[in-house]
C-alpha cells in the first residue's frame, strides 16, 4: 500500500510540473536531492562505523553482558512471562542497550530475533503475546542516551554544537518510554478485565 502512495504521489508531481511548465525544477530537485543524500549517507556511515566499532569493544570487554545483567532485574519484571535465561531476554536486552546508544540499525536485528523468540514462546500463534506488545512498544519509543543519527545529520548540516541534542533527546525518549509502557500496561489490565 505505502509503494502504491508513492508512485502516485510522484506521477502526481511530475503531470502537475509538466502542466505547470517546472519540470525544469523537478529535474534540478531531483538532481540535488540525491547528491544530498548521498552525502548524509556518507557521514551516517563514518558515525555509523565509530559506533559499531565502540560496541564491538564493549562487546568483547564484557561491558554489554554488564550492562544488560544491570537492566536484567527491570527487564524481568517488565516482561514477567519471559523465562530468564530464555534466548529472548538476551536478544531483547542487546535490542534496547543498542537503541539507547542510538544504534538502531544495530538493533534492529536483534529485536527481530528477539520478536522470533518471542513468537516460539508463544506456541507459534500468528497473534500477538503480551510480551511481544510490550517490547514493540518499549522498542517504538526506545529510550535513548546518545542520539546518534541526529548528532550526525546535525554534523552534516555543520551545526556549531551537534550534541547540544543529548538532554531534550534523554528527557523526550524517557518520557515516551514511560508512557509507552504505562499505554501498554493499561491496556493490558483493561482486557485481562473485560475477560473476567
């Protein structure tokens, strides 16, 4: 559905600039749009790159196993219906520890295995558990220490202080970490009431 929006929302611009004699705009846009997205990608691959190597030597110093053993106790209690040492929890825990560092393409293959696992706990069921709502939506609002996609747009865009995006970014992703599980949690109680 959203490729079909696409195509017409571009065949739509395009017979409007032609009937509007701006093709001439069109061409120059489309031109300067992609060498400009080719440059973003660039610089989100160099940040990307420094990132990925930090969490690599985290990884292999045990710092990851360490902070994941501190959220652990949370995480539990958050997703009580997870065994402990079930795989899940692990990829879940590397999912959120990845996205708070502002790795999300880093995380986004963990939170897909994680939400496998989840799925085999589940007994295989196409429906959505309570533990697969609740970690799509802590993922969705993910609480973020370092923003890095944003401090490399902000690089790219020559900003004078590109980290000046670190507090609002903590205070809005907390926010919406804790309305997200609270929306969750609500909804939960709320239907495990109706069933009574």
């Amino acid at each position: 559905m959203v490729n079909i929006i696409w195509v017409a929302m571009t065949i739509i611009g395009i017979l409007f600039a032609m009937i509007n004699g701006t093709m001439d705009k069109v061409n120059e846009a489309i031109f300067t749009g992609a060498k400009e997205a080719v440059t973003i990608c660039i610089g989100f691959i160099s940040i990307l790159v420094f990132w990925l190597g930090l969490m690599r030597i985290a990884q292999e110093a045990g710092l990851l196993e360490k902070l994941a053993s501190l959220f652990k106790p949370v995480v539990r209690r958050v997703f009580p219906e997870v065994p402990p040492d079930h795989p899940a929890m692990g990829y879940m825990l590397s999912n959120m520890i990845a996205n708070m560092f502002g790795l999300g393409n880093a995380a986004t293959p963990m939170g897909i295995k994680a939400m496998e696992q989840l799925r085999e706990l589940n007994g295989g069921k196409i429906e959505a558990s309570r533990s697969m709502i609740t970690f799509l939506a802590i993922n969705t609002s993910s609480l973020t220490l370092i923003p890095t996609t944003v401090i490399a747009i902000r690089m790219n865009y020559g900003s004078a202080s590109p980290t000046e995006i670190v507090g609002p970014t903590l205070v809005a992703t907390l926010c919406s970490t804790i309305a997200a599980i609270t929306i969750d949690r609500l909804f939960y109680y709320r239907r495990m009431a109706k069933r009574r």
